[in-house]
C-alpha cells in the first residue's frame, strides 16, 4: 500500500496529494486489542467514503494477529 501512497504523491499535484493525505489521516483502523493507527500511518488512503461499519482484514502491529480491523473516521 505504501507504494499507492508514493505513487499518489509524485503523479497528483501537490494540493491534490496533501488533501489525499489530510483526508486519510481521520480515518483509523481499530483492533479489537484497543490499538488504533490511522489508514495513512498504516501505509494507505482513503479518501470521499462514506460506509458505516466497515472492516478491512490486517496485521495488528500490536498483537501481531491476522485480524478484521474497524474502520471508523474521527472528525478534526
């Protein structure tokens, strides 16, 4: 995923990049341990989304356990 992100940052303008990156880092990957990272920290973006309840499968780096993680969004 990380390599989406370097991609998104060479190819799109630059405003476009940072608004990307602005808007990724208010969503959060949640695991049931209690660690909670936010997309763009944990390597992708997310961007325009509107779905309630959803969960992505992925690595908590706390527990390292293969997990459904919650996707959530926190409003700055």
């Amino acid at each position: 995923m990380k390599a989406m992100r370097w991609l998104v940052k060479k190819v799109l303008p630059k405003e476009w990049a940072e608004k990307l990156e602005r808007e990724s880092r208010t969503w959060f990957l949640l695991c049931e341990c209690g660690f909670e990272q936010s997309v763009w920290d944990a390597g992708g973006i997310r961007t325009k989304a509107t779905s309630k309840g959803k969960r992505i499968l992925g690595k908590c780096p706390k527990c390292d356990a293969l997990k459904w993680l919650k996707v959530h969004q926190r409003k700055k």
